[in-house]
C-alpha cells in the first residue's frame, strides 16, 4: 500500500457524525432497534407495617410494633433511567399497584383488582420514567448481554467517497447498566481507476487509547461478515444498517 493511501487512512474519521449517533440512539432506546429496555428484579424479603400516624401515644407504638410483618418482594431496576423499586412478588415475575388511567406506582403490592403481575419477558411500564420495558429476572443477566449492529455512513475525505462501517455496540449487565457506544470497524474507499481500497480499525494502547485505520490489501465487503450479537440466531449476525 503506498504511502498515499496511509496518509488517506488518517484523514478517516473515528466516530460517527453526531446526527446519524441521533438517529441510532433514538431507534435503539426509543424504537427498540438494538435490545430492549429492562426492568431487572430479583426476590427480597421486604418488612411491612402499618402507616405511622403524626401523633402516637405508647400504645399506638405497641401496636405498630406488632403489625410488622415480612414479605417476599422484588427489588427492581429500570435501565432506561436507572431507578431502584420496590415491587410485588410472584414467580416468574413482580406485581405493580396500578391506578385508573394504567399509570404504575412503585411499592410492595399482591394481586388484587388495583394490581397486575408481569412476568419474564412481559412489557411492564417503569413507575418512574414511564418507559415501556421487559421484565426479566436479574439472574439472566449475570454475564451481561451484547448486543450489536453494523452501521454503515457515507462522507467524503478529501476528493473521495468513503463508506464508514460502525459498529454499534449496546452493553446490558445486572446492576442496570446500559450503555451504547460506536466503534470504528471497517472503511471502504473507491478510487478514481474504480478500484476499491479497504482499511480496517486497530485500537491501539498507550497512555491514552487511540484508534487507527490500517489499510488492508482484501477488500471484502463488511456487510456478508459474520459478527456477534446476543439475540441473534447463534448469535452470529450479518448485515446492518444504512445511512447515507
């Protein structure tokens, strides 16, 4: 590869622009394009008790002291905003207090007619984000999930038309997190003879990590390569997305 073609590779950028990380990130978290959101829980012994009144003589203690009582609840975690809650238990799932007009409301709740069980795999709504997400045991995620999808973008570095390959890369773990970033998989370039050039992205370590294009000599196309993503057949996924 001659030195051109060197200085070409780093010209390419390493992130997307900010409008196609727009675009993803609102299909992901908004449409479910990439995993879903989450509502984590696992079984908790809650303490139950009657309501403290303002005002309580000795006796009024005495008795609020007698009607504590344990439970087994489920101790949620919503990954769109985060939040811990508290919920009813059933297994295989967690009861939500719901009011007339569906809003959800956090708390130790039983089965009743002010209340539904969602079970693993069920849309429950968050009560404090109002998200629509999946119920799923917390245990599930032990290892986490990846969750993946090639994103190709066309931009222009200096007088040629690259095709930029990103891959999008959501990461869900049991204590809740879910994050998403880009990162840099593959470019591909054609000259002005026609002929097609191809760099790949080498994360680098020091005392800052860099990414840097390395130009290929194969110029296979990124699209027909098999890649992983957790909910994919086998997980091995191929194809992905298009934004010119």
């Amino acid at each position: 590869m001659d030195m051109n073609w060197k200085a070409l590779a780093a010209m390419l950028p390493i992130q997307p622009c900010d409008e196609l990380k727009q675009d993803v990130l609102m299909d992901i978290y908004d449409a479910r394009g990439l995993g879903s959101n989450l509502i984590l829980y696992h079984r908790e012994s809650i303490s139950l008790a009657d309501e403290i009144q303002q005002i309580m003589d000795p006796q009024d203690w005495a008795r609020w002291e007698q009607s504590k009582k344990r439970r087994w609840g489920a101790r949620c975690t919503c990954t769109c905003c985060g939040e811990d809650f508290i919920a009813g238990y059933v297994r295989n799932g967690i009861v939500l207090t719901e009011g007339p007009d569906g809003q959800t409301y956090d708390g130790y709740a039983e089965l009743g007619p002010d209340s539904t069980a969602y079970l693993d795999g069920e849309t429950a709504v968050c009560p404090h984000c109002w998200t629509a997400a999946e119920v799923t045991r917390r245990s599930a995620l032990r290892q986490g999930r990846t969750y993946q999808a090639l994103q190709a973008e066309v931009v222009h570095v200096e007088r040629y038309t690259a095709v930029m390959y990103w891959m999008v890369r959501r990461w869900q773990d049991a204590d809740g997190t879910d994050t998403t970033v880009f990162v840099p998989h593959s470019a591909l370039i054609v000259d002005q003879e026609g002929k097609l050039r191809r760099f790949r992205a080498e994360l680098r370590n020091g005392d800052v990590r860099e990414t840097v294009w390395i130009p290929c000599a194969w110029s296979r196309d990124p699209m027909q390569m098999a890649y992983y993503s957790w909910e994919a057949v086998n997980h091995r996924k191929i194809g992905g997305w298009t934004l010119a």
